[in-house]
C-alpha cells in the first residue's frame, strides 16, 4: 500500500514536472482550496481567500496554494477535488458545506492526502472539519440592537432556511432580549447567498415595516448600504464593512480563517495532522467582532463585556430557560443547548415572527 | 447615414447551393486556430506561459484516464439536452427552458429514488429514470400547453417556468426531503445503490448515462433524416407557410418538441443526480440548460454535431478548472476565453454554409 | 404602513429592468435576437463603477457604463450581422464572454465603496409632499428610463425611421428591395440595445446598490429578455410588465416580513409565475401577438442577388 502511494506521488510530481516544466524538486507543499463563489464576492469566499493568502505569507516558500473558485456544489465539486489531489496537493481545503459528500468520496481515493471540510458534520480519517461559532458574535450584535433600537424590531436579511442561519437569528434576538425584553425580528429569505440588489431590496422592505436595525445573512454590503442611506443601523457581514456603511455600521462579525489555515497547513507539513473536528468562536479568533462604532459609549462598553464573557466561557449565547415560537421550552433555566440542538437548529425562538418549512 | 457601413461589407457572404463538405472540416480548425492565435495574446498579457497556458486548457484534461472520463460525464448531460432543443430548435419551437426540465427530472426521479430508498429491487432504477424523463417531459408540457392553448409565447413561458422548478427543487430540499439524520441541512439522503446507475469504468464517474447520450444521438439522426415525424420538423422550420399548405399541424410539432426536449433534458437531470451526484442537492446544474442551447447551435442542430459540440464544451470547462489549479488562471479568465472560443467557432461556423464574393452590400451589385 | 417608500423601492427594482427592455426592444423590433443582455449589462456595470471610482463623476460614470455596453454588443453585431452567426448562440457567447470580462476587470473594485447618485431636486417641485418625493425625488436614470421608453414607443410608432425600422424586422427581404440598408438599421438597433443595457448596468453599480461585486445582476437581463416578450413587442405594456414584475418582487419581500406562514420559496416564485400568468391573458389575442411580434427575428439576412 504504502509502496503504491509513493509511485502514485512519484508519478503525480513527475507528471507536473514535465507538464509544467518547473521542478516541483524543492519540499514545497502544495495546499488547494475550493471555493464556491468567485474570491470578488466580498461575503463567504473572499474571507477564504484571505486565509490562503495568510498561509502564502506565514509559511513563505513551504508552500505552494491553488485555488478553484466558483465551484459549483454538484457534480463539478467531485472532480475539482480530484483534480487537486492527484495533483500533488497534500491539504485541500472544501470550502462549503455542499461539498461535504464529494469531499468524502475523494478522501477515501487519496489516503495520504489531508482534507478540510468548513461546516460539514462527517469527518474521516483524512477528512477534518471545521467551523465557527458566528452565533456568537450574532448574540453580541444582539446585545447592541436591544440597547440600540428605538422600534425594538429588527430586519433580519436572510439566505436559506438552513441551521446556521436559523442559529443565527435566534442568537441575536436571544441577545436583543436579554437587554430589552420587547425585541422582536422579521426575517426576510432572498433564497439566494449573494443578490446585491434584491438584498438590498429586502432590507428597504424591512425598513418600511418599522425595523431599525438591520442584520443580514448573506454576502453583500448592500443591506448595509440601505441601511446607511435610509439612515438605520445595521452589521457587516464576513468583513467589516465600515467603508460602505461610515455612519451606520454597529459592527461587523468577521469571518476569521487565517489562524485556522496556517496552523494546520502546519500541521501538515510537520507530520501532527490528524482528523478533528472543531468549532472555534471568539475565544480562537475564527470569529472576530470589527470595532464598535456608532453607539454610546455604555453600550460599546456592554458590547465588549459580552464579547468577553463569551471568550471566557462565563456566558453562552444559548443559555436557558429558552421558549421556541409556541412558548414551549426547549432548554430548561440552568442548562445551556447540547451539541445537536445547536448544529440541526429548526425551530425560532420565541419573538421571531413569521414560521420556519418543516 | 447608410454610407457608414459602405466600406465594410467589401466581400459580402452569399449562402452556398448546398453544404461544404470541405468546410465542414476547415471552418473548426480555423476557428480553433484564431482561440489559439486570441489565447497567446490573452495569457501573454496576463504574464502567464501562453503555450503552457493552452496545454493546459485544452491537452492536459486529456492525457489520463480519469480526465477523459470526466470529459465524458461532463459532456453527457450537455449531449442529452442539446438533441432534445436541436429538434425542437429545427422546427423553430424555442425552448429556453431546459434547465428547468433538467431539474424537475432530478426532483420526479430524485423523489421516486427517495421513496424506493429501502427497495431491494432491480426494478428502482428502471422506475427511477421513467419518472425522472417524465418529471422532464411534463415540466416541458407546460409551456407547450400554454403556446398551443393559449398562444403565450414559449421563450417566456418555458423560462420563467426554470426558475420556478429550481426553487421547487430549493424547497424540497431546505424541506420536506431533507435527510433526516442530516441535521436539517439542505442534502437528501445518498440513494440506495439500487438507484444509482452503474458505473462503466472502476475508479470513475463515467456511468451509464454516457450511454443514453449516445445511444440519443443515434436515434435522434435517424428520426431526422429517415422519418417523416424528421421531415416534418425541418420542413415547419425551414418554411412554415409551406407546411402548413402541406397540412402539417403545427400545434402537434409544437407538442412534440416540447415533449422529446423536455424528456430528454429529464433524464439528463436524472442520470447526473443517480449517476453522478447520488443525492439531492439545492441545486443540481451549473447551468447545463442554458449551456445546451449554445451546444444545439454549435453543433449545427445536427445529432453528431452537437455531440463534438457537447465535448468541445465540456473541454472548455474541465480546461479552465485545469487552468486554475495548474498555472492560476482565475476563473473569470477562463470565461473570458471560452467566450472567445465560442465567437470564433460561430463566426467559422458560417463558412460552411456561405461563401465570400466581391460585392457591394449597398448596390447589389456584382464587383467580381 | 406608509404606502410611499415602497412605491420608491418598486421604482428602484424595476428601472434596470425597463432600461434594458427598452433596448432590447429596439433590437429585436430591427429582427436581431439579442440573448447577452445579462453580459452586456455586466460590462456596462463594471465600465460605470470603474470610471466612477476613477474620475467620481456621475455622468462620465453613466456615459462609460453605457458605451462599453456600445462597445459589447458591437462584437455581437459584427459576429451575427457581418459573419452571420446564428444569433441566439452569439448570444449566449456573449454572456459567457461579459460575465468573465467584467470580473476580470473588477477584481481591483471588489470592497470599494461609492457615493450614490445624487437625487435630482427639482426646485420647490421636490417639496411637494408625497408627490413631491413619489415624482421627483430621483435619480438622473430613473428619469430617462421613462424618457427612454416614451421616445421608444414614440419612434416605433409615429416616425418614418421607426417604420423603416420596423419593415428591417418585419420582412429583411422587402426591406431591401425598397432600398433601405437593413444591415445599417440592424447594426445600429443591436447597439442601441447595447447602449441602454449598459445603463441598465450602470444603474445596478452606480445607484441601486453602489458596489460591483461578480455576477451581480444576479438574472436580471434574463429576466429583461423576458419582459419584450411579456409586453409583446409594444413599448407601453413593456414598462407595465417592468413595473409589474419589480412590484411583485418587492412586495413578496414585504409579505414575508409581515411574517407570513409560506415557504419563502414560494414567494420568490411569485414574480415569474405572475408573469406566466398575465402573459397567457394578453396573449389570447392572437391577432394582436401576430401584428406586433417582428417577423424575421433571430433570421440571417444576406443580401439577395
């Protein structure tokens, strides 16, 4: 076996070499991303691709990295994946959770390949996964809005009725209610990860409805841009997206690879890798708060008390007692959520309006 | 005003008698070669290898087994669907809606796979690409429903009816479909093996659906030029007053169109879900419906053409992720490049049906 | 709730759409079928953002957006009118070709920030409450979208040039044994209709949401396409199916924050099953379809002997 992997590997330097008449002769390690947007998005890859350039600097000439972007989940993703590791590639970050599957398949052709899926829940012995708490940094946007919010509504600019997001808006209005009992969201679905202008519209619509706060889950700046114009508040989304929103930006929750990648492309390269699966939030830095602008200074200052308590595990965003929409009680006073109730989260908790597809 | 364009149609295009055989073989490689001549300049501005850029693009994905059965499974639903619209292209009906008949056959048979997860039967994937091609072919019905029933233009109507099958498909997923051991995340369950189609070659995705496709191309040549259904189809394009004098019924040709382009987009949706895919995603094209109908056109709307067409198209793809992962190409390269492959090859493409004479455009006159 | 911001949102969402429809209306009336609109709109939305960013000029901005749309479809023009490509393939091509051209360009201009248009104040006229802001408070391009299409239909149906037009798309044959150079008529329709979705682009990049990010018409000129055929060639119903459309998106939105009890899902496909339906009423008529759709579109002309 391990005879026939080293040919492989001869064979796959060899191929390179003579395709791309560049020795590969040097210990440069390869590591490949697969991307699902264009890296020009400015939301989810663009914070990706951040990462990889963080690792082209931290490790220099040990590495090597190559990205494919606009990846569609489907049949393109499997042959993309393929494609890096029988090309020398020894990590392969996947970098949506629609690639999960073909991220598997293709793991279990390359052994000695090392695979990074980001928010997926099946790991194997070369498949590691990784993603992070952003509900975290949603509670604290929340703690903000409630003290914020003269309407106590606010507009919920929303992707997919997926986990995360759902995680995602009741994070922040469970941080909304603990400063201001009377908050309550809209959520608005564009059904799309990245339509500047109906995200836009979206957040215009939720303005005329009385909302102003405005939080999204999608890629663009452009709720944020509403926000700004209409003269609302609202959070950066992935990035800090202070320089579209000077006077309306809260703050940002910022997606915050770069940590993540070097150590393990580390790991990598010195041999330790192993399979793991990790959630890392504020207290690792995958997620980030950006600076806390446009508010008075009590309320920065509770911003960052929250941002702390969280960090050192005195406060969990999902802490009971906890009432879904119909009042029911789904994490008794004194518990915090397990595992499984956050990861597969389906239900709204109590003030969100409007009813999530069973 | 018209003397603007007087001196630019110097040498004018006039149709020939019939079809150049010569051509035919002539107008791809000089368009091949202009890409080419077009490419050097591109990646050379871009500071890449232009000659290492090309290798990549097109030559690479073909030098190990596993590139050219990729090529295979990538040009596959491509194929399917590009005869389907070739016929109904033909007989002038505009269906622009494939990508909307591909998804309902993933979601009809999808389903039914879904529904036969705990059958041990051989019997599952037979049922499962019948109800995939009819998904296909009833999501085609509507649009061909409306046009004879209700004269609302199918450009339109099959369009629209795309995004509502796509957001069907979203919904099912997001859903009522949704593995239930999945932690509600937007994936069905992995079909039973009984669903899936087999795979040809171990070790690859290359699966029975590569068959169908040419198995239709077959098939499609001989309705065209030995049937009359074939007949019928061209004469209505071609000159539909004749037809209808003839007595053909346009309406039954508006049907029919519909329906074998519609099936046959179904069950490129079927087989790319139980052949390659194996589950159901929130989406399952990257837009081989739209991608087709350039497939059709390139491929003459002839069954064997649009077979190359389907592969040179496939090519362009595979070679532009070749191209990002080998040398850095960024993707929007990539399509800049096939762009520029696609202009060449339609304005080449024009050769063979015309030829150049020295005229004037404005007076008619012969100049030679 | 106040019923005013969300007219200004509806007229927001449906401006690109009836900038883009108006050209593409020009172009297929000439007999061309022009299926890049989605990538001509793209250029022209990078073109405008890039030259905003570059000189901070509205109308430099506006008047490059629009010419590198020119500049689009001219490749177009050239490929199906001179080499006498089929048409709806170029198309296509020209989409594919669009969409990787302007990320290609833009990718220096992703995160950069804008300054809205200014709205234009018409004196005390702006004042004017309610009508004041429904009527006159907007943006340069809003304004000449209305324009456009007014002069549009005007031309189409009351001018000579219109008719000449007209015949070009009707019958190319004819057209040219009456004289008129309908290779002339045609290009100049096929860039017009670059012309104005490179408007339609700018106003995406410069006004409704000041930014360029990839692919971020996200359908639009599909759907724009679409609406020639919903307002069956005639200017006025094109504007109605804009709107209608535009409508319909923006009050889904407004539905689902009231908190409705429906799969968003299905309220994202309201807009378009909403124009399946309305077509399907209009098109009944057959004889009023007949008269208005151009007769040789998407049809080679070669000068006959």
């Amino acid at each position: 076996m391990r005879i026939k992997s080293f040919l492989r590997e001869i064979l796959a330097v060899f191929t390179i070499a003579t395709i791309s008449c560049v020795g590969v002769a040097n210990a440069e390690t390869k590591v490949g991303f697969v991307y699902v947007g264009p890296i020009g998005d400015h939301g989810w890859t663009y914070r990706h691709n951040v990462g990889r350039l963080a690792v082209e600097k931290a490790l220099g000439t040990q590495v090597k990295t190559t990205f494919v972007e606009s990846v569609k989940e489907g049949p393109d993703s499997e042959r993309v994946i393929r494609q890096l590791a029988s090309t020398g590639h020894k990590v392969i970050y996947t970098t949506s959770f629609g690639f999960m599957n073909p991220t598997l398949k293709v793991a279990k052709k390359f052994p000695n390949v090392r695979f990074e899926h980001a928010t997926g829940y099946k790991q194997s012995k070369n498949v590691g996964t990784y993603s992070a708490r952003f509900y975290e940094g949603r509670y604290i946007a929340g703690v903000i809005a409630g003290k914020v919010s003269k309407t106590n509504k606010i507009g919920y600019v929303a992707s997919f009725p997926i986990p995360e997001v759902v995680r995602g808006i009741n994070a922040f209005l469970l941080g909304a209610r603990s400063v201001n009992p009377e908050m309550t969201i809209s959520v608005v679905w564009v059904n799309s990860w990245y339509d500047p202008g109906k995200e836009g519209d979206a957040a215009k619509a939720l303005i005329d409805q009385g909302a102003d706060i405005i939080s999204q889950h999608t890629d663009s700046p452009a709720p944020l841009q509403v926000a700004e114009n209409r003269g609302v508040k609202g959070f950066g989304q992935a990035s800090d997206m202070i320089k579209f929103a000077p006077k309306a930006q809260l703050s940002a929750i910022v997606n915050n690879w770069d940590n993540y990648y070097v150590e393990r492309t580390k790991a990598a390269i010195d041999g330790s890798w192993k399979s793991q699966d990790v959630w890392y939030g504020l207290k690792e830095g995958m997620v980030k708060m950006a600076p806390y602008t446009n508010m008075p200074d009590d309320v920065q200052a509770l911003a960052k008390k929250t941002e702390d308590a969280i960090r050192n595990g005195e406060l969990h965003p999902f802490s009971g007692p906890i009432k879904d929409q119909t009042g029911k009680i789904v994490v008794e006073a004194g518990k915090v959520a397990d595992a499984g109730m956050l990861l597969g989260m389906n239900f709204y908790v109590e003030g969100v309006q409007g009813s999530l597809p069973k | 005003m018209s003397q603007i364009f007087q001196f630019f149609p110097k040498f004018v295009l006039e149709p020939r008698l019939e079809v150049s055989g010569k051509w035919v073989i002539l107008s791809p490689i000089i368009a091949i070669i202009l890409t080419l001549f077009s490419g050097v300049i591109i990646f050379s501005l871009l500071g890449k290898d232009p000659f290492l850029a090309l290798y990549t693009f097109f030559v690479q994905p073909l030098t190990t087994m596993f590139g050219i059965t990729e090529l295979l499974v990538k040009a596959t639903p491509l194929v399917l669907i590009g005869v389907g619209l070739a016929i109904g292209f033909k007989a002038n009906v505009w269906n622009i809606g494939a990508e909307g008949q591909f998804t309902m056959g993933a979601v009809f048979g999808g389903g039914t796979a879904l529904l036969c997860q705990h059958m041990e039967s051989i019997l599952v994937l037979p049922l499962v690409l019948v109800l995939g091609t009819l998904g296909g072919l009833f999501w085609g019905a509507i649009p061909a429903f409306l046009k004879t029933r209700f004269n609302a233009n199918e450009i339109l109507t099959s369009l629209m009816l795309s995004y509502v099958a796509v957001l069907c498909l979203s919904y099912l997923v997001h859903g009522p479909w949704r593995d239930p051991a999945g932690f509600n995340f937007p994936e069905s369950q992995i079909f039973s093996d009984y669903a899936m189609l087999p795979i040809l070659i171990e070790n690859s995705r290359l699966n029975l659906g590569t068959m169908f496709a040419i198995l239709v191309v077959l098939v499609a040549w001989i309705l065209m030029t030995r049937t009359i259904i074939g007949f019928q189809l061209r004469v209505v394009g071609l000159a539909p007053t004749a037809a209808q004098y003839a007595g053909f019924k346009q309406s039954g040709l508006i049907w029919l169109s519909f329906l074998i382009s519609g099936g046959l987009a179904g069950l490129a949706g079927i087989a790319e879900v139980s052949g390659t895919i194996g589950q159901l995603l929130p989406s399952v094209s990257p837009g081989y419906g739209f991608t087709a109908i350039i497939v059709a056109f390139l491929g003459r709307l002839h069954p064997v053409g649009v077979l190359f067409a389907g592969l040179i198209m496939a090519l362009s793809y595979i070679g532009g992720e070749n191209a990002q992962i080998e040398i850095g190409l960024p993707a929007a390269v990539t399509g800049l490049f096939q762009g520029i492959l696609l202009f060449f090859l339609l304005a080449c493409d024009v050769l063979v049906r015309y030829r150049f004479s020295h005229r004037s455009v404005l007076t008619g006159e012969r100049c030679e | 709730m106040d019923l005013l911001p969300v007219a200004l949102t509806i007229i927001t969402a449906s401006t690109p759409l009836l900038l883009a429809a108006t050209g593409e209306l020009v172009t297929e009336k000439a007999g061309v079928l022009n299926l890049g609109v989605e990538g001509m709109m793209l250029v022209g939305a990078i073109a405008a953002f890039a030259a905003a960013v570059s000189t901070g000029s509205g109308l430099i901005a506006i008047l490059v957006g629009a010419f590198s749309g020119v500049a689009v479809a001219a490749i177009f023009a050239v490929l199906t009118l001179t080499c006498l490509a089929n048409q709806v393939a170029t198309g296509l091509a020209l989409t594919i070709f669009g969409v990787g051209l302007s990320a290609l360009v833009g990718s220096n201009f992703v995160g950069i920030s804008l300054e809205p248009l200014p709205q234009l104040n018409i004196g005390v006229l702006s004042t004017i409450p309610i009508l004041g802001d429904l009527l006159f408070g907007h943006d340069v391009l809003v304004y000449l979208s209305f324009l456009m299409i007014l002069l549009v239909g005007y031309f189409l149906s009351k001018t000579r040039s219109g008719l000449i037009l007209r015949a070009v798309g009707e019958s190319h044959d004819s057209a040219h044994a009456l004289g008129y150079s309908v290779l002339t008529v045609r290009y100049l329709a096929v860039l017009f209709g670059g012309f104005m979705s490179g408007l339609a682009g700018s106003y995406l990049s410069l006004v409704y949401t000041p930014l360029w990010a990839e692919n971020m018409t996200a359908g639009r000129g599909w759907i724009a396409l679409a609406l020639v055929v919903f307002g069956t060639w005639r200017a006025g119903r094109i504007a109605f199916g804009a709107y209608l459309f535009g409508a319909i998106t923006i009050l889904q939105l407004h539905v689902q924050g009231w908190g409705i009890n429906i799969a968003s899902q299905f309220m994202t496909m309201l807009p378009y099953l909403a124009t399946v339906i309305v077509l399907v009423f209009i098109s009944s008529d057959k004889m009023k379809i007949r008269i208005n759709a151009p007769q040789s579109i998407g049809k080679v002309f070669y000068p006959p002997r």
